[in-house]
C-alpha cells in the first residue's frame, strides 16, 4: 500500500472509532434523559388528583358481597328497531346466568360517613350508551362523555334532581353532581332515539352495580340489620333482610324470574 493511502486508511479507521464512541455515548445520554423525565414526570403526578374508590376500612365495619342470577331461560337479544344492529339491554346475562347491570344498595341505611371520590363515567360509543347502568352518591363526580366523533346530547330525564341536557358535537366530557337521592332515572339522546341508560342517586355509599357475572361487592358497611334492595330495569324489584356483622362478610344472592 502507498503511503498516502495507508495514512488515510489509518484516518478513516480513526474517525469510525471515534464516531461510533460519540454514537455509543449519545444513546447512553438519550436513555438516561429519558429514565430520568419518566421519573421525574411519576415524582411529580398530583397524587392528590388519583380518585379514591373508597376510604380505608374503620374498625368494626363489614362487607357484603353476592351475585344476582336469572333463573330460567335467558331472553333473547333482539335488535332495537331504527337502530345501527344495536341489541336491547334491558336483560343482559353472562356465565352461569349472572344478571348485569342490577343496582343493589342498602334500604335506609344510616348516614353517610364518606363520599366516593372515583367520577362515575357514562360514556357515548359508537352510538350506545356504555355503561348501560350507573349508580352514583349525592356529592359525587358523574362524567358525562361522548367518545364519538358525531353530534349526541346526554339528557337525563330527571324527576327530582333538575333536567340535564348537554350536547355533545364532538368528543368530549361534562362533569355533574347531582344533589338529591333519586330512584332510577332514564338517560336518551335525542339525536339517536334508541340510545337508553339509567342513573340511580343514593345519599349514601352503600350500593354496587352487578358485573358480568351478576356478582357485585359492597364495602365498609356499619354492623346493623338492613334491607338490601336488588333493582332491575324490567324486572321486579327484590329486597333481602340483611344482617351486617362486625368486621365480618354477609354473603347475599339474588335470583331474578325470567320473564
């Protein structure tokens, strides 16, 4: 090889060394940068925002756990007419005839102690009101959203709490407190006629929505004798004598005629 062309070879290899060292180092520096903003962005979250589900547990306090079931043959779904093959909800069951979508809550339960701070969402999805069933306490959060990106209004057809009607023309959330108990109400858009829901008020936190399985929980109950009540949409609605011990669990089942 020439000279000149082994000194350039030899800088060539020189410069390749020392790039690639400067490569090493940026990603090493870009990874650190990046560590080190993901720490300081969780160190820095406002705890006080993370919404509580619910306070801890006092001495003494019990829990009632259950599941509501359909006995007999579940109904068919059938298609609400005028709509985009959108199934009626009005009787949903899931494994082992689990009933969704029941409110099952405490029947002149004492006073409240605690105010649930987890916002209670009702949201618009592709046209269908999801969740079907909401329950939420006087004082608290319920968010009122639409994730679709067409024209709805959110309108609860209040009997006791005033009428609410927002629209929504695009995606977006309203936040709401509603003051005083009330049974449960329907919730309709009036853009599109077969989007339904229902929103129960309780002054108290002692009530649960059933899951797809039909089983729901009920924390940080006061020992005392109580009646449980089950409410279902269509169906007629159950109550339970109930007896809450101290620091224990009360187990409660429901079962639902067909109809």
């Amino acid at each position: 090889m020439q000279p000149q062309r082994r000194r350039d070879a030899e800088r060539d290899a020189e410069e390749l060394k020392v790039f690639s060292a400067y490569s090493s180092a940026s990603l090493r520096l870009s990874g650190c940068i990046f560590l080190a903003s993901m720490v300081l962005a969780l160190a820095g979250c406002d705890r006080g925002n993370v919404p509580e589900i619910a306070r801890a547990a006092a001495a003494g306090e019990g829990v009632i756990r259950g599941r509501v079931t359909l006995a007999g043959f579940s109904p068919l779904r059938k298609v609400i007419p005028g709509s985009p093959m959108v199934s009626d909800e009005s009787i949903v069951t899931g494994p082992g005839q689990g009933l969704k979508n029941v409110i099952v809550y405490l029947k002149d339960a004492p006073k409240a102690t605690f105010v649930l701070r987890m916002p209670v969402v009702l949201d618009q999805i592709k046209c269908v009101y999801v969740p079907h069933v909401v329950a939420v306490q006087t004082g608290q959060t319920l968010r009122l959203k639409s994730s679709d990106a067409l024209l709805h209004n959110v309108h609860l057809k209040c009997a006791v709490n005033p009428d609410v009607n927002y629209g929504f023309p695009s995606p977006g959330q309203r936040d709401i407190q509603l003051a005083s108990p009330e049974a449960p109400f329907a919730v309709r858009c009036d853009v599109h006629p077969w989007m339904n829901a229902w929103v129960g008020v309780f002054d108290h936190p002692w009530f649960a929505v059933t899951g797809d399985d039909g089983s729901f929980t009920i924390e940080h109950v006061p020992p005392g004798k109580y009646t449980l009540v089950a409410w279902q949409e269509v169906l007629p609605q159950q109550e339970e004598e109930i007896t809450v011990t101290d620091g224990g669990e009360t187990k409660v089942p429901f079962a639902f005629p067909a109809p």
